[in-house]
C-alpha cells in the first residue's frame, strides 16, 4: 500500500462529508468512487438500491439515528477477565495458577512472563491435555483478543477457571516498565 494512499482517501470522504452537510455539489450518494493510485485515476460506478435495505428500501424498518450497545452485537458471552495488576500480584504472592501463553513463537522469542506455559491458540485444542483444570488459568496473547478466544474454548471444554488477561503482552509491557520507572 502506498503511504499517502489514505490520505488521499481521507481527503476525498471530507469532502463528501462537507457535500452533504453543506447542501452544495454532487455528492457520490448512489455511486461508488474507485481510485487507482498507480495509474492516477478515478472512476464512478452507479449503485442500486436494494429494494429489501431496512434503510432505504421500498418498506424501510430503521427511519431514525438511534445509539447501538456495541456489547450485545456479538454473539459471545463476555469473556471473564483478570487485569494485568491483579495478575501482578498473584504473581508475587505465588498464588497457585497457570499462566498460559498463547502467542506464536516468534512473539514468545521476543518477550515473555517468567514461568508462562506457551501453546500457540491454533494448536489449543489438541493439546488440552497438558492443562490442569483443578487451579485457574490465566491466559494472555499480544493485546487480549487471542486470548478471549482461547478463554471461550477453555472454559467450553471444562476450564471453568480459565480468565482472560486485559490488554495481553502490550498491557503487561506497559506495567512493567511504569514499574520500572517508579523504583
């Protein structure tokens, strides 16, 4: 991609955004821009309504900007989480837990938490086995999306203790260092 390559696009979507606030010009409503960067040019393609679109169709259902709980869109449950402060202290006080690392290993070669058990999320499930279920698991990734996913498919297979680490290796990161800064 080319750097400047959103910039461009950005430019073009304010101006469109000061079309339609402003009443003036002809704004792409209805029309799909295309720009081709590496040849210079730009092409318009008319788009057709869809006739069943709950917006703009023939019987529209939404007439009316309303705000969305973005926390009920998805379909999973919310994942049960411990922060990287708590984590911290378990840690010192050596509570007995598992610290499960489920990055691939050139992450894990990069940095990682003394003591972490490390199994790469795609190869989890079949290697269950090697996880007590008896004590909690504290499961943690990059920034805490992998790991949410690892914490839904734990706690499905009989893990009830398995949480989630907010924010992940980036989080833990952070705190370390403004520890660091601290002492």
């Amino acid at each position: 991609m080319l750097g400047v390559l959103p910039g461009v696009i950005g430019t073009l979507q304010a101006t469109e955004t000061i079309k339609l606030l402003s009443g003036i010009g002809d704004p792409l409503t209805g029309r799909l821009l295309h720009y081709d960067a590496l040849s210079a040019k730009f092409r318009s393609f008319n788009l057709r309504k869809d006739p069943e679109c709950a917006v703009c169709g023939h019987n529209p259902t939404i007439t009316e900007v309303t705000e969305i709980d973005y926390s009920l869109a998805s379909n999973e449950a919310p994942v049960p989480s411990i922060s990287v402060v708590e984590l911290s202290n378990k840690l010192k006080a050596k509570e007995r837990m598992t610290l499960l690392d489920v990055r691939e290993p050139e992450e894990v070669a990069q940095c990682s938490i003394e003591g972490a058990t490390f199994i790469p999320l795609a190869q989890l499930k079949e290697r269950l086995a090697q996880l007590p279920r008896d004590i909690p698991i504290f499961v943690h990734c990059k920034s805490g999306q992998r790991s949410a996913r690892a914490v839904h498919l734990l706690r499905g297979e009989g893990y009830p203790e398995a949480l989630n680490v907010q924010g992940g290796m980036d989080a833990w990161l952070d705190l370390t260092n403004k520890n660091a800064k601290e002492e």
